[in-house]
C-alpha cells in the first residue's frame, strides 16, 4: 500500500525523528520512484541529524523486527502508510515516530517491559487506523440495479431496493448487505479477508462469486464459484447458541438459508439463482404464489392470485423480470388459468373456467 508523498514544506516541519520515521516506512514498503528518491536523498544530505536519525530508526527498527511478529510490524507499518488527507498522515507519523522512539527504550532496557508496551503500541495503531476510514454506502432504488467496482477491483451487482455499507481497512475488507440482494466477484487479496454481514450472518471469501440476499432477517447465500464459510455473529456473545448455529462452509452450486438459529443447506442451480443479473428469473417446480411474489419485486404493475387453490399450481420457466403482462399471456399457455383486470390496476390471476369453452 502507497501513501501520498509529503511536500517538502511539510517535511521540513517535521521533527528529525518523524522525517526519519516516514522515509524508513516508505523506503521499507515501497519500491520509491525515482523523484522520490531523489527526495529522499536531498532530505539526508540537508542535515547530518537528518542521516544520524535515519540510521539509529533503521538499526532500532531492524534489531526489535528480530524479535516480533510480523502481523504486528505491518499495523504500525500501515498506520504511517495510509492514504488520507493531511491531518490524518500528520496523526499517523506522529505516532510512528513515537513508536520508533518507545521501541529504543525498550531495546535499552531488555525488552523486559516489552508484552505490556506492544499490546498498547497495537491497540493505538489499530484503533486510529478504524477511526480514520470512512463507510462508503452503495444503494439501488427499487426500480433499479446497479453494479459498482469496489477499490480493491471487487465487483458488485446489486438488486432492486438494495444497500450496502462498505468499510475497507488494511486487515479486511467488509460489506454490510442493509437490505437487499447482491452479487459479489471478489478480488483475490489472501492478506485481506472478504467479510460479507447480513443480519446475523457473516460469509468469509477470498476470491470467489457468490450471492447473498437479505428479506426480513432471512439471509440466502448461493455460491456459483469457489468456496466460502458462512459464520454466525455473536451479537450476544454471553447466551449459549444452537449446536446448528455453526459456521458452515459451502460447495458451489449450493444455497444456504439463514432464519434466525435455523440453517439450510440445499444443492440448486447457482446461475440460474443468479440470473437476475441478465434481467430473467428461473422457476423450477415453483408454486406460482411464490413466483408472483419474486416476479412483483420488479413490477410497477402487481400480479395477484386471489384464488388459494391457483396460488399452489406448480410453475418451471424462464420469465423476463418486469413485464408482467408478458408474463401473463405465457403462464395463460402453461397452467389453466387466465388473467384478468385487478383492483388497483393489479393483473389477476384467475382459474380457467373450462364450462364457459
């Protein structure tokens, strides 16, 4: 990760030891072109503190990596190399030098407070990391769909009356699925996990395609491609929860339902659950209640079924979503009913009175 370059004015504002700081974190990470080298040369040329501070950061910092973990290096790393406006870098400097500075004393002293100086050099280093990085919200009106290039190169399609709240930092990158339906083809990052939340659910990936839908604390995740775990959020961590509520990890071609403790996991045609991308809907053996109810998502115009006997007719088709209409002139040729004018400008869906032919 690449941070922005500091002006000369602001690193000549800059103490030694926090110029010293920023070139060494930039120098370590970054393979720097070559007007910043020329920078960062004139910069220890100005000065002999300058190249004085430079080397007791490289040789403190070298002897102390001998000794961590580093996962640890890389959040101090990253809380000096993110991209944010000013303030933010000046904030992040600042404690990259003083973490520099605390890991000197420590070196002096043994390292015998070392457990107690790490866990609060990290808790800092986390905590204004995630304090600094901001929500982006994606969202579709419920006449429309949308699909959307996350800044990691993760596509995203999302469905009708759809919204996301999507927060990347330098250990993950996670989507909250608001409400709604989307379709993820997530960028290959195995140092930054793809958390999709919805509801009480969380689907883990690493590069794979997948989709979840969101309707009224129900969560569906079919996966068409590779492999994800679906996990339970703790919300409560203190009540005990059902031997069920486990993560689970799908196979493609497999749809997981989430309500509430209970969870599915049943084999389906994964494109054709997704179709809704290409604008068609896929019924297999579906009551035709329950293909009204998908097909009424994406009309203006409602379909109703009033009789409850129609309602359990059994329906298999490929439907353009959105014409209702169209879909009522076919489902005439398919089952025995017909349609007729319903209150409210509805299209009613009515049993075939076979005595009347």
């Amino acid at each position: 990760m690449s941070s922005r370059t500091l002006s000369a004015a602001e690193l000549q504002s800059m103490t030694a030891t926090e110029a010293a700081a920023y070139w060494f974190v930039r120098e370590d990470v970054d393979c720097l072109p070559r007007d910043e080298r020329r920078a960062f040369e004139a910069w220890l040329a100005a000065d002999a503190d300058h190249r004085g501070a430079y080397e007791r950061t490289t040789a403190m910092w070298r002897n102390f990596e001998r000794d961590s973990d580093q996962s640890e290096l890389r959040v101090l790393r990253t809380a000096a190399l993110a991209s944010s406006p000013a303030p933010v870098i000046w904030k992040r400097l600042a404690f990259a030098a003083a973490a520099l500075v605390a890991i000197v004393v420590a070196s002096v002293m043994g390292l015998q407070f070392w457990p107690a100086l790490q866990q609060g050099l990290l808790e800092r280093a986390t905590g204004d990391f995630l304090a600094d990085e901001a929500v982006a919200y994606y969202q579709t009106a419920n006449t429309e769909r949308s699909t959307v290039t996350l800044s990691d190169g993760t596509m995203v399609s999302m469905n009708l009356d759809t919204r996301l709240a999507v927060t990347f930092t330098a250990e993950r990158r996670r989507v909250e699925v608001v409400r709604g339906q989307a379709f993820f083809q997530v960028a290959q990052d195995v140092s930054r996990p793809f958390v999709v939340a919805a509801a009480d659910r969380q689907i883990v990936a690493l590069g794979t395609q997948f989709d979840v839908r969101l309707d009224s604390g129900r969560v569906q995740v079919v996966l068409l491609e590779g492999r994800v775990a679906v996990e339970p959020v703790a919300l409560v961590p203190q009540v005990a929860r059902s031997e069920s509520d486990v993560p689970v990890e799908l196979e493609p071609g497999e749809r997981l339902v989430a309500v509430g403790g209970a969870v599915s996991v049943t084999r389906t045609n994964a494109e054709h659950a997704t179709s809704w991308r290409q604008g068609w809907i896929v019924f297999e053996d579906e009551s035709l209640e329950a293909a009204v109810a998908e097909l009424n998502r994406y009309s203006q115009r409602p379909l109703v079924v009033p009789d409850r006997n129609v309602s359990q007719l059994r329906l298999s088709g490929v439907f353009r979503i959105g014409q209702p209409d169209r879909f009522g002139a076919i489902i005439q040729e398919l089952l025995p009913v017909r349609t007729v004018p319903g209150d409210g400008g509805a299209l009613a869906i009515v049993q075939l009175d076979v005595s009347s032919n």
